[in-house]
C-alpha cells in the first residue's frame, strides 16, 4: 500500500511526520497546498498515479510560508530524498543557491530554469495552448467581449494573456479582450474572493467568457462566471467539472506529466531544460462530458486544425517570455 508523508512546517521549523519512513522521491507544492484545483493539484496527481503504479512511496511539503522554502529543500536533500521535485516559479532563486550544496541530489523545477548541473528545469508552452483556448472563446462569445484574469501580475502570467488574446483575435479580430491581475505578490494565486470581483466586473463590461490563470484564485473566478450566466475557462488541470455546463473548456498544463516523469526518472534526470510544448502534449485543451454540449464538432475540428498549424510552424503565437510586447493586448 502506498505511504504518504506530509512534510508540514511551522513558521521556523519543518519536521517529518511522526513515525515516518525516508521516502524518496519528494515533492514540494507551492503555496495553495495540493488541493488548489489547478497547478498544484495537477503535480499532486502525476506524483499519486506514480505511487499508484508502482507501489513505491514519497514525500511531499505543503508550505505554509515563503520562509519555508529554502528550509524545505536543504531538509529533503539532507533525509535522503531524490530527486527533489518543486512547483513553481518562485522556487527559482533558493534552488540555485541550494543545488551547489547538495551535488549528488537531483533537483527538479517547474516553470523555471535553473542553470545548474544536478537540476533539470520543465517548462511548458502555455501562449500556445492559451491561444486555442482563446480562439474557442471568441468562437463561443456572443458579445465579442472576453475577459482574462491573472494571478500574480509576473511574465510567466502575461505569457497567458498575450497568447489567449491572440487567439481570440484571430477567431474574429473584432473581438475586445479585457484584462485583469489578481495582485503583484505570492497572495494572489490564492484570493478567489477577488477573483470572483474581479470577474463580476469584466462581466459588467460585456465579456461572456472569462479566461482565468490565476492558480486557487480561479476558483472564485469559475464561481462567478457560472452565477452570472457566463462561461469560464479553467487552467492547468480539467476544471470542467467544477461547474458543468458552464465552463467552455480547460487549458490543460500538464504538471501532472512533469511529476509524473520526474518521479519515474528517478536518480536518472536528463538535466538542463524540459520544454512541453504544444507538439508533445504538454498544454492543449479539455474535453469531456461537461464541456461536450459547449462545444461544437467544428468548433473543436477548427482548433484542432490550428493546433496542427502551430505544430507545423505555420502559425506562430507571440512569445511574452522571449519578447516583453503583447501585440493582441494593451499591457
């Protein structure tokens, strides 16, 4: 049977579980805890279907501060776990200071490059698939309005919006895309009451479907939506299911792959950059019986024929990473 450990720290101190076992490998959540209905969970559940398929057990933090993560990281390494899985951006600084003390512990990040030997950095596409789903909202809009909502107001987020926009004016270049950010710190992946304000305002400005890539803040974002009669998108796990009927579609990140791969390489990483992009599934679009009368079968072979278009390179969805302009969208 599969053993769980919960590595759950106080403000200065993070401690095993009682009675628990060393485990390896690990991984470490990023605030929201693991039950976040999008990133997090998405890592939660490629590291349980690892467990699942192999009978083989881990660890994991849920952090309850920022002060934690270093802490977290060196404990991990120093108990024997490896590799070393974490998710999120704001890992990025710590880990290149923690990587060089712990050399035969292979780290894992998602969503950042660290450029160190023993660290193997996964990042994803995410204006690509953001562009499909923002094609499939200006499809499904009846007022040529859409909305996008943020998280924390970082490159990383604005990647999303560019490609989202982007999209959505190619489905039909009339259509206006309202943007907003949840907040500028760590807080803002998890507010869904502002997010919910949030939406209700875009919603008062005409859109009708409302992007949201903003982490535990989406939550209160798909509420919102689905009280006010619109349509949402939901963001890297399959969110349909939160409110059927009413949610167009989810943009699937596929952190749960990440895991997923991460645990089963084991101490065997491949190092340097990951990249999941588009052509090896690691963003696309969600469907499934919630979202399956919302989206029609030349609706979805459309999308379906610009996902084959950006994989071929004849369409090329603007990079806000690469290039710090977002010509769909006024930033």
């Amino acid at each position: 049977m599969t053993l769980m450990k919960s590595l759950l720290g106080a403000a200065a101190s993070l401690a095993l579980t009682a009675g628990a076992a060393l485990a390896d490998p690990a991984i470490v959540f990023d605030l929201g805890g693991k039950f976040d209905k999008s990133f997090n969970e998405a890592a939660f559940n490629g590291a349980k279907k690892w467990a699942e398929e192999t009978g083989g057990s881990y660890r994991e933090i849920e952090m309850q501060s920022e002060a934690q993560r270093e802490q977290a990281l060196r404990r991990l390494a120093e108990t024997g776990s490896n590799p070393v899985v974490m998710t999120g951006f704001a890992f990025g600084s710590v880990l290149g200071e923690v990587a060089p003390d712990y050399p035969d512990t292979d780290f894992v990040i998602i969503d950042m490059v660290v450029d160190q030997p023993n660290v193997t950095s996964v990042v994803f596409t995410e204006h690509e698939g953001s562009y499909l789903v923002g094609y499939m909202a200006a499809q499904a809009s009846k007022n040529n309005t859409v909305g996008f909502i943020g998280g924390m107001d970082i490159p990383l987020i604005r990647r999303f919006a560019c490609g989202y926009a982007q999209g959505a004016k190619a489905a039909n270049p009339d259509t206006k895309v309202i943007a907003n950010m949840t907040g500028t710190t760590p807080a803002a992946w998890n507010d869904p009451v502002k997010g919910g304000e949030l939406t209700k305002a875009q919603i008062s400005q005409g859109a009708d479907v409302v992007y949201a890539a903003a982490g535990g803040t989406g939550v209160g974002v798909l509420q919102a939506a689905a009280d006010a009669g619109a349509l949402s998108i939901g963001v890297d796990s399959n969110q349909n299911g939160m409110h059927p009927g009413k949610v167009l579609t989810s943009m699937m990140k596929r952190v749960d792959v990440a895991v997923y791969d991460a645990f089963t390489a084991g101490t065997e990483q491949p190092g340097g950059v990951k990249v999941l992009n588009l052509a090896a599934e690691g963003v696309g679009y969600a469907m499934d019986e919630n979202n399956a009368e919302l989206v029609s079968a030349d609706m979805q072979a459309t999308v379906d024929a610009i996902a084959a278009k950006i994989i071929d390179g004849e369409i090329t969805v603007h990079d806000y990473m690469s290039d710090e302009s977002c010509p769909a969208l006024n930033f």
